[in-house]
C-alpha cells in the first residue's frame, strides 16, 4: 500500500478516539482496519482475564461471534498464549508446522488458519491482551511492516480500552459515592429525629433538678446541662446541613443590620475570649449602619460558628477581629485571627461536613467538623459566598459576602456563588 494512503488511514482511528462513544464499534473499525492494512482474511482481538488467567475474544468478524464468545485461550498452549507472556511480536507462515497453535477455535469457528501475525496490547509496559491477523493474501509472508501497522492498531486499542476501563470504574465511584451520600443523610435526618426528644426530657429534667438539689449536687447536674446542650447544638447542627442539602431549609428574611448582629455575637462570646486570654474587637469599615435582607438567625449562627473557630484556635495574647464593610452589591464580613492558621493541603476541605484540621488539634480543641459546614450552608442560602484565607502559623481569614436584597424564588443550585 502507499506510504501516504497507509498514513492517512491509520491516522483515521486515533482522530475517532476522542469521540468514542462505543467501545466495541471503535475496536471492530480496528480489526478492519488490521485486515485491510496487512492485506489479511481477517483478525481477532483477545483481552487477558485475570482471574481466570486466560485469554478470552473480545471483539470477533460478527459471523464468528457465537461461535467463539465462551471460548478460552490457554496461555502455555497457543500462539497468542506466548504473545502474550513473551510480550513480543510473532509471526508464523505456516500454522501447521508449528505446535504453538491452538486449533481448537479453527475447529469451532470452521476457519483455517494458514498464516498469522499477532501482537500484544500494550499498558505501561504490561501486556493487557493480544490482537492477531490472519492468512496473507496470495499466500504472501507477514513482514516489518505489518508488523509496524498492527504495533500501532494495538496501541490504539489498548487505549480505547484502558479509557474505557477508566470511565466504567469513574461511573461507579459516583454512583457508590452518591449511595453511601443518600444513607449518610438518611442516617443523620434519622438520628437528628429520634435524639431531640429524649435530649429534651433530659435537659428539662435536669434544669427542674438543679433548682430544687442544692449547692451539694450542683455541680453534678450542672454538668449534666451543661452536656445536654452541647449535644443538641450538635444535632442542630446535623439538621441544618441536613435541611439545606435536601431543600428543606427556609429563610425568614426582613431587613437585618449586620453591625447590630456583629456587636450581639461578639459580646456572646466576651467571656470566653477573657478566659482564652485573646483580645476580641469589632471593625466597622464602612462607618455606617449595614442592612441586609436576610435571616438574622441564620446570620448569628455564621457569625457565632466562625468567631468560635477563631477562638478555639487562638492561644493566649491572640487577637481575634470582626470586620465589616461594603463590597459592590454585598456586605463583607471578615472573621480574622493571628492563631495557628490552616495547613495548604487541608484548606480546600475545611467547609465539607466533618472535616477536621490535623487530628492533634482536634483532640486538643474538640469539635465535629460541622461549623464551618453549617457556616457555608447558612451564606449560600442566602445567594451569597464564603470562603477562607490562611497561612499556616500565622492565622486565618474567613470572609463572607451577602447580597443587599434576596432574590426572589431563585433555586439554591442556581444561585450566585453557590458551590
């Protein structure tokens, strides 16, 4: 054939690689092409089974299909066999002479092999299966180039199959990944459920007990409160990631001023910033009043999950600031702190629901990983943004933006810098 026309034809099939979309049509339109380019009666491509450790027909001429399709391969008794584990090229002029061919499949399939040229697929170095061409025309012998043109047919259809193998195995991760998400939720709405009564029995028992026990056992009970609570911030915690996933949450929007809420959360939280030693201050940057419309609730949680972080993280002589200010359409909040700061490699992970930074620090300082979570469901819903900015060792920066004005049945989804 042409040196120009041989080209031209083998570079057909790795331009139809890219628009793949059946993997056995692509291999077929390899067989073809390894027949007509080697000028053969036909061909036949084996992929090597692992567990049977075997070799098995993956893509036949569709006459010899049902013939062939449960057929093995032996590996120690066939000419692809020795392919295969030789990982080399082998060419035979005459089968008949030679007591690697397994004529079994002659046999099923009612073909007679004369001639043959076979060459294994290749991944990474490593033989992943065999393709073959079978009887020269006119009686002719395979040569280098035949061997050339069915190197780089097999190079193709090793590829097709690896990318194939790739998309099969990503499709499953999704999938798994999205089951185990569905049971992950239906876990936490179950146990969020079935907690908040018992939760509240203990905590309006105990609230009842402490007023009538005394001095003697206050401690006691108190502790029992002081526990309870933190169990049911926990399980408030797990509904409102819950509800925000499944499209259960709702705003309550009216004109909140986010200075106002600012001031409320950092007095909130005086006592324990006197008691970490950490200097707690508030910064209105823009010298005015701020206003949005928003969920004043759901604003206090942000606020009161990320000052808290900024808290828990900040050793003594540490500072602490909120600041406030005005960006375009938005009102800018900054949580700042100059505390231990966030390691590169964790900072993409800090928002998602359980994620917590270095296992040391949170046996040191506790937590669930479900503030910040809760935090980015909070902003979002109200179509705005929050992200972070750190330096490990030298502290963190989480900033949020929120629109002035709400819009109007906007699907979460589809919201501005949701996601």
């Amino acid at each position: 054939m042409d040196q120009t026309k041989l080209l031209a034809r083998l570079l057909e099939l790795p331009r139809s690689l890219g628009t793949l979309i059946d993997l056995e049509t692509y291999l077929r339109s390899i067989l073809s092409a390894a027949a007509e380019l080697t000028d053969s009666e036909t061909a036949s491509l084996m992929e090597y089974d692992e567990v049977a450790q075997e070799l098995r027909f993956k893509v036949v001429p569709w006459f010899h299909w049902e013939a062939v399709r449960s057929a093995k391969i032996p590996l120690n008794s066939s000419v692809a066999g020795w392919i295969f584990l030789n990982v080399k090229p082998l060419m035979i002029d005459d089968v008949k002479n030679d007591p690697r061919h397994y004529g079994e499949i002659d046999n099923l399939t009612g073909f007679t092999t004369r001639s043959l040229l076979g060459v294994p697929l290749l991944l990474h170095g490593k033989a992943m299966g065999v393709i073959e061409v079978f009887n020269k025309a006119h009686g002719a012998q395979y040569g280098g180039e035949d061997i050339f043109i069915l190197e780089a047919l097999a190079a193709l259809a090793a590829t097709a199959m690896q990318n194939d193998l790739l998309e099969s195995s990503a499709l499953l991760s999704q999938n798994e990944a999205r089951s185990l998400d569905r049971l992950k939720n239906e876990f936490i709405a179950i146990t969020s459920h079935e907690l908040r009564t018992p939760l509240g029995l203990i905590l309006g028992h105990s609230t009842f007990l402490r007023e009538l026990v005394g001095n003697e056992y206050y401690e006691q009970v108190d502790a029992i409160i002081r526990n309870a609570t933190r169990l049911k911030e926990i399980i408030e915690s797990l509904s409102s990631v819950d509800n925000y996933q499944t499209g259960g949450a709702s705003l309550r929007s009216r004109m909140v001023s986010i200075t106002r809420l600012i001031e409320d959360v950092s007095a909130s939280f005086r006592d324990m910033a006197v008691e970490k030693g950490v200097t707690l201050k508030t910064i209105n940057e823009s010298a005015q009043d701020l206003f949005v419309d928003a969920d004043g609730n759901k604003i206090a949680i942000v606020l009161s999950n990320l000052v808290k972080n900024a808290l828990a993280f900040t050793s003594l002589g540490g500072h602490v600031t909120i600041r406030s200010a005005v960006e375009s359409n938005f009102v800018k909040v900054i949580v700042e702190d100059d505390g231990l700061g966030i390691p590169a490699i964790d900072l993409p992970h800090v928002f998602e629901r359980f994620y917590q930074v270095e296992s040391h620090l949170t046996r040191k300082h506790g937590g669930m990983g479900l503030g910040l979570s809760v935090a980015r469901s909070m902003v979002e819903m109200h179509g705005g943004r929050i992200w972070v900015e750190s330096m490990e060792g030298r502290g963190s920066s989480f900033i949020f933006l929120l629109p002035f004005e709400q819009k109007k049945e906007v699907p979460v989804a589809e919201r501005p810098f949701a996601g």
